[in-house]
C-alpha cells in the first residue's frame, strides 16, 4: 500500500481498443515528484489515447490508474480533484473573459473560496497572462489561448499535470516559455507531456517514454548519451514510412 | 458544485445575444396575444354575462392567453436548451467537465437547473400580464396559478427534452429539430381515429394535452402533475446515460 501511496501517479496495464487497428494494449507508468516525462510517438501511436486513459476521460477496457493512491475506478472524483489536463485542443468558452474562465475553473476543482482568487493570481503571473486578464478568450491568438489551456490546468494546483502536445501550433518564442513552465511545474509535480519532436522531449523530460503501434516500446531516464534512443525513434518513423509505401 | 454548474449556464445564457432576441421576440408575442385575447373578452361579455356561470376575466384569459403559450413554449425552451451541450462538443470543451470532479449527474442536474432557471423566469413575465389585470377588475387568481404551474411544468418537461437532444449532437439546430418533431408526437398522440376506439384512448394517456387541460380550467391533478415530472426526470436520465456512455465511447 505504502508502494501505491508514494507515487502521484500510478497507471498499471492500461488497455483499450478502440477500433480494429487502433487502441492501447498494457501501458504501465509509475511517475514521482520530480519526474518531467515525455511520451513521444509518432501521429496516431496512441498518445492522446494514453493520456485520456490517464485522466479518465476515456474508461480503460481493463487495467487502472492511481493519482496519489486514489483509484481512478473506484474513487473517480478525488483522483481527478488531483490532476490537471490540457487536451490536444485546449477547453475554452470564447465568450468569457480569461479570468472569470479560470475563476470558474477553480471553483469546478473545488479549490477553497478563499484561495481561489490567489490562485487564479498565482496562475496568470506563472502564464504571463496578467496582459489579457480580462479579455475575451476568443479574441486571443492560438499562443494565448494554447497558455489559457495551461492556465486551467494549473489553477487547482493539481498532483500531476497532463498535457497533449502543448506546444503544437506554437512559435519559438512561446515554445520556450512553454517548457520553461513545464520545468517549474515539474519541480514540485509530476508532469506527463505527449510530443511527436524527439528534440523537445529532450529538451524538456528527465524520462522518456516511447508509445508506438498502442504499447510502450520504451521508457527511462534521459542521460547525456541518447544515441540508442534516436536510433530507435528514426527506426519507428522509417518502419511508418515503409508501411504507408507499401 | 450543482449549484455552479447552473449559475454557469445561467449566465452564458445571458451572456448570449441569441437569448435576448428570444425574450425580445417573445415579449411582443406576449403583448400581442395577451391584448388580442383581453378584446376578445371584452366583446363577448355581454353574451357570456347571459349564461348560468359566466366565464370570468382570469378564466378566460387562462384558456384563451396562457393555454396557447405552451406551444411558444415547446420551440423556446429547446431553443434556449440546444446548445447546452452541442456547443460543449463543438467547442471541444468536454474534456473539461470529464477531468473534473464533477459527477456526470451533477452537470446535467446542474446544466438543467441553469437553463430552467431563465425558462421559469419567462413564465413568470408570461404570467405577470394577467395579474396587473387586478387593478382594474377582481381575478381569480387559483385559476391563474394553476395555468402558470401548467406552463412551468410543460416547459420544464420541454428543457428536458432539449437538453437530451442537445447531448446527441454537436449540431444545435438538429437537436431543436428533433425536440420539436417529439413534442408534436406527443401533442398529437391519441388525437386521431373515434374516441371509443382502445387504442386512441390508451395512445391518449401519453399525450400533452390530455394532462395540460384541467391546469388552465383551475384543476391540478396529481396525475397530470406527475405526467410532467415523470417526463422531465427521465429525460434528464437519459442525458446522464449518454454522457456516461462518452467517456465509454472514445
């Protein structure tokens, strides 16, 4: 029991078919405080699958995840009070200004009334988002609504934070200040992040984990040496590029 | 959390221009029916001040203003329903509510809660109308109650309905279609054939206005009440199970 406490998140042999020829099939993640891990894969491996297992969103055919001990299956609400998600396309009303959208938020994660308002503080400052307070999210442009997204998953102060290839659609610029959030975050959190750029996983992950074909191919640490991971992950995107040949 | 979730929808309902061109409209319909039915009366007067029991003011305005407005009623209220959650999917904000501690029972509860609050407060300027009629003459007001919980009860039976249909898809306009298509199935259920045929007299018992009639005549029974709520709740049930099925579906 002490084992399942200790870790923030806990997935243990995911599966889920979704069709013939797409699922995921035994996904197992441990993840710590301090742990920045990049699940790398190639366009439809399975990434976004795997993270909507993670935050239940999507309900696994068999297999389970803890957050911070709480079963996702058997205790769904007080595990997902603890996670905090930013799906591949970020959940925002147009029509409400950014900080009444995050207030909102707060309040939908049952963040204490007299710490929401820090909180929401807290978040805009980490985001940069101060500028924009009190615009319409619908006027902002997709680097400011792509940092909304972030915000909202933030503003509750989740145990571990899931994000869907957060830097998509972004300019360098906002890529690096984009990381740099996932490092800070990733000091006193657990972060799951999916990517298909070798580079940014690297840049960014202290752990890295291969998703290809629906199953975990790879996972370890990032050290100095990453020869055999890029080998591998050229391998993969050749083996695709044959099959779609062929 | 229910509570949020309706103050929520409340307010991008009133957030929305859409919404106010709906109370517009409908504040002209109003006037228009209720003043159209206050002249009726006042030329038929002196006829019905011949007969035994002659119908009073708010007894006629309960048949011939409120009675009607159910029917304005069953296209506003899953039009102000419809984007419940059609834009939610649209939007692609979903996700939002699935990773939160909400229940799914929650959102629709609270989802319902918030467009019913804005629907109720349209009955209530509906039902206003015949009320400052008491500076000029005596009402009866048990009459004028019972139509507006008739008309409370049916609209809310008609959020209902819209907000399943909103939960089926992410066009909104399909879901209005398709609530409006079974409000006039159920308006018209048992209306066709004699009226000693069985099956018309069973088809009936399902129908709106078998159980909508007696409210604007003063008579609440509890089975027509029960017919609305039975209505609404399983309409709401509905919409939980098709958005628990989501999380299922992929």
């Amino acid at each position: 029991m002490t084992d399942t406490v200790n870790y923030l998140l806990d997935a243990d042999k995911l599966s889920r078919r979704l069709s013939a020829d797409a699922g995921v099939y035994d996904i197992s993640i441990k993840l710590q405080r301090g742990d920045i891990l990049g699940l790398l894969g190639l366009n439809g491996a399975g990434k976004s699958t795997t993270l909507r297992l993670l935050t239940g969103t999507l309900v696994p055919d068999s297999g389970d995840v803890r957050i911070s001990g709480d079963s996702m299956r058997e205790a769904p609400l007080q595990a997902r009070r603890k996670i905090g998600y930013l799906p591949d396309q970020p959940p925002l009303y147009n029509d409400m200004r950014v900080e009444s959208y995050l207030r909102f938020c707060a309040k939908l994660r049952l963040v204490a009334k007299a710490e929401q308002q820090s909180n929401v503080e807290a978040v805009l400052n980490e985001c940069d988002l101060q500028s924009v307070k009190k615009n319409r999210i619908g006027q902002l442009s997709k680097g400011f609504r792509q940092r909304v997204g972030l915000a909202q998953a933030l503003v509750h102060k989740p145990h571990v934070l899931l994000l869907d290839e957060p830097s998509n659609g972004l300019d360098p610029n906002q890529m690096m200040g984009m990381r740099n959030i996932i490092k800070q975050t990733g000091e006193k959190q657990a972060v799951i992040f999916s990517t298909h750029l070798l580079a940014e996983a690297q840049a960014v992950c202290n752990r890295i984990a291969v998703v290809h074909k629906g199953k975990l191919i790879h996972e370890d640490k990032v050290t100095g040496d990453n020869k055999q991971l890029e080998d591998l992950f050229t391998g993969l995107s050749a083996d695709d590029t044959q099959a779609a040949s062929a | 959390m229910i509570g949020a979730i309706a103050g929520f929808e409340s307010r991008a309902l009133l957030r929305s221009a859409q919404t106010w061109i709906i109370a517009a409209v409908l504040a002209i319909v109003f006037a228009y029916l209720f003043l159209q039915a206050l002249e009726t009366y006042l030329e038929v007067q002196p006829q019905l001040a011949l007969q035994d029991h002659p119908t009073g003011l708010s007894g006629f305005l309960a048949v011939r203003y409120l009675a009607p407005l159910v029917m304005v009623f069953a296209l506003i209220a899953p039009l102000l329903a419809m984007r419940s959650f059609s834009d939610e999917y649209r939007q692609h904000t979903m996700a939002l509510w699935q990773s939160s501690p909400v229940s799914m029972t929650g959102l629709v509860v609270g989802k319902f809660l918030g467009v019913a609050l804005v629907i109720l407060l349209l009955v209530m300027v509906a039902g206003l109308l015949p009320a400052f009629m008491r500076f000029y003459t005596a009402l009866d007001f048990g009459v004028l109650a019972a139509s507006v919980l008739g008309l409370s009860l049916a609209s809310l039976m008609f959020t209902a309905i819209g907000l399943f249909f909103s939960s089926i898809t992410k066009h909104a306009i399909i879901a209005v279609a398709a609530s409006v298509l079974l409000l006039v199935l159920l308006w018209l259920l048992g209306s066709a054939g004699s009226a000693d045929n069985i099956l018309t007299n069973v088809l009936a018992i399902f129908a709106i206005p078998t159980h909508l009639a007696g409210f604007f005549q003063g008579y609440i029974s509890t089975a027509s009440v029960a017919y609305f709520v039975i209505l609404t709740v399983l309409f709401i049930s509905l919409t939980i199970i098709r958005l628990d099925a989501l999380r299922h579906s992929g």
